[in-house]
C-alpha cells in the first residue's frame, strides 16, 4: 500500500559510490518487508537485497554481498542501499518494493508495491 519514491540514481565511474533512497507514504511501513531489485538492458529482472520489518534480518544476492548494504529507517519511512565498490556490471534500472506477505524475500513476486526505478550507470 502507499507510494514508493526513489532517489540517488545517477552516473559513476567504476569504483565509485551511490547511495540509493525509497521513501514509502503511508503509516504502515513496518509492517513490510523491503527489498530492492535490478534489471540490467536485455536482462530479466533480480533480486539484490531483502531486509525485514524490524531491520534485523538481511539478505543479499551473492554478486553484491560485501559491497552493498541494505538498511531502514522506519521513524522516516525509508529503506536505503549503499553501494560501493560499483562496476559496470552493476549498471541498471533499480526498484525497491514492498511486501507484507513475503516468504524468503527473493522474489519479484512477493512484493505487491514497487517503486518506479532509478538508473544506475556505472562507467569504465
């Protein structure tokens, strides 16, 4: 339920930083499971990280395990992602999504809320 607003998209060299942010409206973000997803061009969409309702429990994709970190703000509405250490193969459209129902948090379909992407670019 609610909107999912993203932020921090944009141009990097390899080896460089983003910080992307979701702002999710509505009074019952806790209560969801957050996670983000990506789709490079020509490529089906998967999963990068998961993090539960209270923040305690993190997932991630193996290919960015050690590099991205995923975290909440619940007291502002927000699930973060930082990535470092970014390389072209990380170039994509970002998507955070919503879930009050998930399982294992892997999986587009678990989530029924999704935001409308943020580019990531990462040059060589």
């Amino acid at each position: 339920q609610g909107q999912l607003v993203e932020s921090g998209g944009g141009l990097v060299q390899a080896g460089g930083s983003l910080r992307l942010s979701c702002v999710a409206s509505g009074r019952t973000f806790s209560n969801y499971l957050m996670g983000w997803f990506r789709q490079a061009p020509g490529k089906e969409r998967e999963f990068v990280a998961a993090i539960s309702r209270s923040g305690g429990n993190i997932d991630y994709a193996d290919s960015v395990k050690g590099r991205f970190t995923i975290s909440r703000d619940n007291a502002k509405n927000t699930v973060y992602l930082q990535m470092n250490t970014l390389n072209p193969e990380d170039t994509a459209v970002y998507y955070c999504a919503a879930s009050l129902t998930s399982r294992s948090g892997r999986y587009s379909y678990e989530y029924n809320n999704w935001g409308q992407g943020t580019q990531v670019t990462v040059s060589s």
